[in-house]
C-alpha cells in the first residue's frame, strides 16, 4: 500500500507498508497448503488407514493329526469238554479238569486331532496265554432205586421176589434183607424180620 506524507509542502512517497500479522498468516497459509499435484498428508493418512482394514484377518492354525499305539490285555474264555464215564451216576457231571483263562494282548494305532481320538486301528494280536479247556464226566451208570421198607437194596417194582424160589418177579433180590418198615414184597415168611433167608 503506498503512502503519501505531506509534509513541509512536499510529497514523499513512504514504500509499501506491511503489517506483521498479516504477512506472517499470509506466510503460513502459503506453506501449509500443498501446491497443485502434491500429495495431502491427511489424504495419506486415510490411505493406510484404508489398507490396514482391507487387509485380510490372521488364520486360524491349521490342525494338528497324532498318531499312537496303544496296547490292550484281554482274557480268552476257556472252553469246555464233556467225557462219558461208566462210574458215575447217570446224569452227575463231574469236573476232571477245570478250566483257565487265557490272555491276549492288542496293539492299536490310535489317531488323534487336536486332542480328540477320531481314529482306531488293530495293528498286532499276540496270543501271550493260552487257555485250558475245562474237562468234565458225565456219569451214565444207571442207579438202582431201593425200596425204603428194606435195609440192603430191594428194588422198586410191582412186585419183587426173593432170587432162586419160586416167584415170578418181574424183580428179585438176593437176601438175606432186613425189614425195616412194612413188608410190602412178601419175603420175610418166617417172620424173624429178615427176608430171603432160606
């Protein structure tokens, strides 16, 4: 801005007066704001800003597969073998030879992922004890039925008879016998409490 002083009937002309305050904030402004084409510090900011949110998030791990052998015992049941024998009362059942468990032991491949068994797999069987089998006789011998009414064996019948006189049976008894409840057969005749004493 040009200034005229008037002053002692002449003119002189001062310059351009600047203000302070204006010439700094002019100075400011100047620098602050980017020329044509360069780059705006908060237009940068808001790129990387941008980028970081584009970016794709972290995977989670992938997991994690486990293999193991596992081993495992088991019992092998015995089994059983049935004899005839001639000295046992028909039907009786008599152990010979007791029978004993056997064992086994099982090898596995156990699979695991992340912790969690998803897989199992037999590898190995070893037999380690073999069983014994169980022996048992079973009596066929027929059992005679005595009659209670007679000490020494008087067989149950329709009609018992004493063995070698003259009765027709159908069963006999070789005595002596001795009564000791009711005479149901007949054999005592003498009455001396004994029958098929002749």
């Amino acid at each position: 801005m040009l200034s005229l002083l008037i002053c002692c009937g002449g003119l002189a002309a001062i310059g351009n007066s600047v203000d302070p305050e204006t010439d700094s904030a002019s100075t400011s402004s100047s620098a602050d704001s980017p020329g044509p084409g360069a780059p705006s510090l908060s237009s940068s900011a808001e790129a990387t800003d941008a980028s970081g949110v584009a970016s794709p998030a972290p995977t989670s791990a992938s997991p994690t597969a486990e293999k193991r052998k596992v081993t495992e015992t088991r019992s092998i049941p015995f089994g059983e073998r049935t004899v005839k024998d001639s000295s046992l009362a028909k039907g009786k059942r008599k152990i010979r030879t007791a029978g004993v468990k056997g064992s086994k032991t099982l090898t596995y491949e156990v699979t695991y992922v992340n912790g969690v068994q998803t897989g199992k797999k037999l590898v190995n069987e070893v037999v380690t004890k073999q069983p014994v089998t169980q022996v048992v006789a079973v009596g066929t011998k027929e059992s005679r039925q005595c009659d209670p009414n007679y000490s020494g064996c008087v067989p149950i019948a329709s009609d018992v008879d004493c063995a070698g006189g003259s009765g027709n049976g159908p069963a006999y008894v070789s005595g002596p016998v001795r009564v000791i409840g009711d005479d149901i057969y007949d054999l005592d005749r003498d009455g001396d409490g004994y029958g098929c004493d002749d």
